[in-house]
C-alpha cells in the first residue's frame, strides 16, 4: 500500500464508480488506471521495502508480490469498482481481469493477506494458501500492517541531538536511573523523555558519574 502516490483529482471519484482500462502495478494491493491510483479492496500485501525471512534467505518479498500482481494483470485490460474512498483521499476498488478477481487472486497466490480490518472476504482464499504453503506462508513475515506501523513508530521515535552521543538515560517505574547502550536487548523500545528528567549520555562513564547504573541482564 503506497500512500505517496495519490495521482487522481479526489473530486474525480466517487463511490459506485467503474474504472477501467490498462493497469500499471504501484504495488503488491494497488495499481492505477491512467491516472487514477486505486487500492485494491480487502486485501493487503507487503509493503515496496519489505523484506521476509526464508530460511537463512531474506527475501525482497515487496518486491515480489509487486511482481505477481504484473502477471496476474499482464496487458490486459482492467475493471474497477469503486467500494468506498480511504482516508487519503484514494478510491478503494474490487477490480477484475479477463473475469479474475485480482485482489483473490493476489491471496490465493499467498502474496497478500486478507485485510480483515475492513474485510473477510478472502478469508477462505488465505487458508488455502496458506495450506498450501504459498507466497508470504512459506516464510517468516510481519502482517503488512504491522510492518507499517512498526517503520511509523520507528520514524517518530525521538533520536539523540548528538549521533555519537546515543546511550539511553531512562528512569523506570520505581525511579531508578538506568542506561541503555545500542546493542542491548529492548535498546530500540526505550523511549527518552527530557520532561521526565531523561537524557543522553556520550560514554558510559558519563552515565555513571550522573547516578544512572547499566541495565541488569
């Protein structure tokens, strides 16, 4: 799901719409007609950047459910119908070609998961492919949505001032003063708040010599 690419005049769609013509890929749940980006209805796939886990392998797995929705498509020609208009101004579509619905066939397929926050309609494709062992079910990988939300809070979390001053001074529940270097186990969950009376430090003998003692393992 791309939010960067809203290339439609939102004013130009609205629900009950048919859209229809040849498709370009944006990514693995949502293409655009001409110049009319539309996510496909009830399913959501790996993000472009996406990467899961096979084995020892770590697969481009946004890339490739990008790839399968190409040749689910081909050069044929496309049929939306507008469902409903998300959030970010974008029409949501149940689309077809040659008669195959693309958005059951991208789960079938195992290379998107149904998006039951909004919709069960593919649930019964999911567990096929998923019994089958296909697309994302052979392989370790993290909801879409999840990923999503987790690249969210990776990017609002507040960062040292000073890059090469990145030990963690928090202060826990019981008040005790506690640092955290990069590396540790739960470094990347530690929030710093400066209200608090948080802080960073630059070396741990910094951290020490201000009353804060190093996390028990």
């Amino acid at each position: 799901m791309s939010f960067g690419l809203l290339a439609f005049a939102a004013s130009s769609v609205i629900v009950g719409a048919h859209l229809s013509g040849p498709a370009r890929v944006v990514d693995g749940d949502t293409i655009a007609i001409g110049n009319t980006s539309i996510r496909i209805s009830g399913i959501d796939a790996p993000e472009r950047d996406q990467r899961c886990q096979q084995g020892t392998a770590e697969i481009a797995c946004g890339r490739q459910a990008s790839s399968t929705l190409r040749e689910i498509i081909g050069t044929a020609s496309v049929q939306c119908s507008v469902t409903s208009i998300d959030r970010y101004e974008r029409p949501i579509g149940t689309c077809f070609v040659k008669g195959r619905d693309v958005g059951a066939s991208m789960v079938v397929a195992g290379w998107a998961v149904a998006f039951t926050r909004y919709s069960d309609r593919y649930l019964p494709e999911q567990a096929a492919a998923r019994a089958a062992h296909r697309g994302l079910w052979t392989m370790r990988f993290l909801e879409p949505a999840a990923f999503r939300r987790a690249k969210r809070e990776k990017l609002s979390a507040p960062s040292s001032p000073n890059p090469t001053c990145a030990i963690k001074g928090n202060i826990n529940a019981k008040g005790a003063r506690i640092f955290h270097q990069p590396g540790e186990k739960g470094y990347n969950d530690v929030r710093i708040d400066a209200a608090d009376g948080e802080r960073w430090f630059c070396s741990t003998a910094e951290a020490i010599n201000a009353g804060w003692r190093p996390r028990r393992r």
